[in-house]
C-alpha cells in the first residue's frame, strides 16, 4: 500500500488513480496521521481470484512492466516434432 500525504495527492491525483485503478490501495496521510484510504471499486472477479491467489502465496504481482522487447525476441525451438509427440502420445493411450 502506497502512502502519501494531502498536498503530494493534490499534485499527483491522476497518477494516483491510476494505481488505484490497477488494483492498488493509497493511504492518506495528514502530518503523517492516516486520515483516508483509497481503494478500487466494484474489482473484477478475476482481481479477487488474483488476490486469493496472493494472500496464499502462490503468485506475485510484477513489481514493474515487461518490456515489450523480451516478448518481440526470436522463440525457442523444439527439439522434438510437436506432431510426432501428439500421435506417439495418440498411439499410447489405445
């Protein structure tokens, strides 16, 4: 949870709602006394599934943005046929 006091808030507001928006909480400060919590609205059931998910540990949010570049680079390549590991698996199974 981001914390941030009244006048930072004012300056930032649109950043803040932002990362309200995008699931995170910011906590209002007045000479560092918390007076107010902002929070996201109505969340998607998927943003609820995703916080159960955190709460038990099994996954993480990212703490930045991928870059766009690491999904633009060259794919891996298979060693093995896809096709002759479907029918081989095809075959096993009868």
């Amino acid at each position: 949870m981001e914390k941030t006091n009244i006048s930072n808030l004012k300056n930032r507001l649109s950043a803040y709602l932002r990362k309200v928006r995008s699931g995170e909480s910011v906590l209002v400060l007045d000479r560092n006394i918390p007076i107010a919590k902002i929070e996201r609205v109505g969340a998607p059931a998927t943003d609820q599934r995703f916080a159960r998910l955190e709460a038990a540990g099994l996954v993480r949010r990212a703490s930045k943005p991928l870059p766009l570049k690491k999904l633009a680079g060259k794919l891996p390549q298979s060693r093995e046929s896809v096709l002759e590991a479907l029918l081989e698996e095809r075959s096993e199974s009868r």
